[in-house]
C-alpha cells in the first residue's frame, strides 16, 4: 500500500498513540500543559478555518513569533489545509521581514501580541497581506483572535488528500550574506528529514525523550524538532517568548529535560548560570549545539561529576537542506570527519571544498 509521506501524519500518530503526552509551554502565569490529543484537535480546527478564509493550495500563510503552542498548532495546521508556512525570524530589521513578506506574497499572518505594532507599521507595504490573526485570545483594530478561530473551526481530520511533493514549509535566510533567500520543504523533505534526526546517528530520539528546542520555531523549522517530538511521541517543552538564560535552565531543571537544542552561545550562558547555581540537571542530558562554531566537547560540559552528560553533537544545524551531524565519534575510521562536521545524513552525499578566497576553491577528493 502506498501512503504519502505528509507532515500531518506526524500529528495523528502522536494523538492517537500518545494522546496525554505532553506540551508543556512557558507563560508568565506558569506552564501551559496540553495533551497531543489536544494539540491535534486545535490544530485541525485551525486548518479548516484557513479554507473558509478563502486561502487555495500553494498559498504562504505567515507567523511571526516564539516557541509555544499556537505556534506548534500552526506547524501542523497551514501544512493539513494544504497551504505553505512561512515562518519569519523576528530577529530582522524591518525591512528584510518586508521583503520577505512581499516576495513570498503571504496573504494571511499570525504573530505573537508583541509583533502587532511592526506589522501595523509596515502593512501599506504588504499589499498582498489580507488577514491578520494575533496568537492571543482577544483582538482588536482589525485583527482576528486566534482562539476565535480555533472556537469557530472543524477538529475533524482533514482529507487526506496531499500529495507528498506538494510545498508545507518555507523559510528564509538569515541575510548573512545579501537579502534573505528563500528555501521551500516539500511534506517528502520534512518527513524524510525527521526520520534523519530521530535514528541514532542522528539526534536519536524516541518516546521517552522531554525535547527542549531552544533553537527559535522561526529557524529552519526549529531544526525539525517540533516535527520529530510529535512523530515519536515525545513531550515536548517550548520556552515561549525570548527565552533568556535564567529561563531556559530553569525549564532544564524543573522539566527534566533529556534532550535540548541550541546555538553555542545560549549553551555558554546557561552553563554559566549552573555553575553559578550550583544546579543539577538530569543524568544523561544530551545537548545539541549548531548553527555556529561549537567549543571542544569539553566546552560545554558541567564541571561537577554526575551533573550531565554535555553531549554535543557538532557542526552546522540540521534542516532539510542540510548534510547531517552525529554524536562524537567513539573512534574507529571517520571519527575526525564526525567530530569536525558531522557525517552525512541517510540519502545525502557531500563535498568538500577547499578554502578559496571568494568561495572559488577546487572539490577535495572523496574520502
């Protein structure tokens, strides 16, 4: 039997198969606590509305904010209705999210309240932007109310009529070297990608993991986290709104997290904060840190015996688009590739270039 390859599937498993795992998300009135079953019913609610707002297949709905739940619900839901997420690093000057807003023509957007001001700035640039959706229980001024549209909305499945190599997801650069580029994920990509960094070699995980991506939701897809907690089955824990140091350590400690995802310099700072608390995390944590230049192993390791494991698994951050990266190798053939770059993931091949003064240098033979 052939059954395409789409990101809903993911959703579905985790609510039928774990239906009261948790989603834990960070608020200032404490942590928010649903259930995949849950998540899944408020996500599917949230496709249906997207049809009745006249949106067609292929079209980009936009988002602009943290990692919590509306936004994990909107990972799943844009994708259901058959419609691309276009996740916007808040990080950018106005005028790249411009930029990329008009280039992507979004025709709806979903921000966090704090984002309302920038984008009520910047709307008579975005002609093709018709709907503005805050993730908050209330609006007003124009605005409609996410919770009003997961009130109004069908938590019945949507048909399972997408096809695999149809676009779910579209992110952009950072702009690190000229205007933000766009890169589109087909349902195929993502789901390939996920089954990558769920095997052993890759992030490892499975059902009794509690993820923490500290990795921003607007960042190559959180590195695919959010995909694989609910493909596994996993609680996951969001950190909510700028996630400080201070914050995230004490999610670490008090969630018993065991894996948790990040760019070196959040780690450096956390760990600055556990030697300053003399805290002890769970035995076993594993850390990933990517996306920049990643200090020795050692680097992020607590000083204190027992306290954790300080797992890093090195290189650049995994996205579809991306090679791969493993755990440190425990020796034997290929260990230095693996602690330097990372091997590649299953279904992909790489080269290596040498260093050229514009980019221009000669591929280096294969190992």
């Amino acid at each position: 039997m052939s059954v395409p390859l789409t990101v809903p599937s993911f959703l579905d498993r985790a609510a039928m198969l774990f239906p009261e795992k948790e989603v834990r998300t960070w608020s200032t009135h404490g942590l928010v606590r649903a259930g995949w079953a849950t998540v899944r019913e408020r996500a599917w609610s949230v496709a249906s509305t997207l049809t009745e707002l006249g949106l067609e297949p292929g079209d980009r709905v936009a988002s602009l904010a943290w990692n919590h739940q509306r936004h994990l619900e909107l990972y799943f839901a844009v994708p259901a209705a058959g419609t691309v997420l276009l996740t916007i690093n808040a990080r950018l000057v106005h005028e790249q999210i411009v930029r990329i807003l008009r280039h992507a023509e979004a025709r709806v957007v979903f921000v966090d309240p704090e984002f309302i001001p920038l984008v009520e700035e910047i709307s008579s640039e975005l002609p093709a932007l018709e709907v503005w959706v805050v993730l908050d229980e209330e609006a007003e001024g124009g605005w409609r109310a996410y919770e009003d549209l997961v009130a109004r909305g069908d938590p019945a499945p949507p048909p399972p009529a997408l096809d695999e190599d149809r676009a779910a997801a579209l992110c952009y650069t950072s702009g690190t070297t000229g205007d933000p580029k766009g890169v589109l994920y087909s349902h195929r990509a993502l789901v390939l990608h996920t089954l990558g960094i769920c095997l052993p070699d890759g992030f490892g995980l499975g059902e009794a993991e509690v993820i923490l991506p500290a990795v921003p939701m607007f960042h190559a897809n959180a590195w695919g986290l959010p995909f694989a907690a609910a493909m596994v089955g996993a609680t996951l824990v969001l950190p909510g709104p700028r996630p400080g140091p201070e914050r995230l350590v004490d999610l670490l400690v008090s969630e018993e997290v065991s894996f948790a995802a990040g760019v070196p310099t959040v780690w450096m700072d956390v760990l600055e904060i556990l030697r300053a608390r003399q805290q002890t995390l769970l035995p076993g944590l594993r850390i990933h840190s990517g996306g920049a230049p990643t200090p020795p192993p050692g680097g992020l390791r607590h000083p204190s015996p027992g306290r954790h494991d300080g797992l890093v698994a090195q290189g650049a951050a995994p996205g579809p688009d991306q090679p791969g990266n493993a755990p440190p190798s425990r020796g034997g053939p290929g260990g230095g590739r693996r602690r330097s770059r990372g091997s590649p993931r299953r279904g992909n091949r790489w080269r290596a270039r040498s260093p050229g003064a514009l980019g221009d240098g000669r591929l280096l033979p294969e190992p």
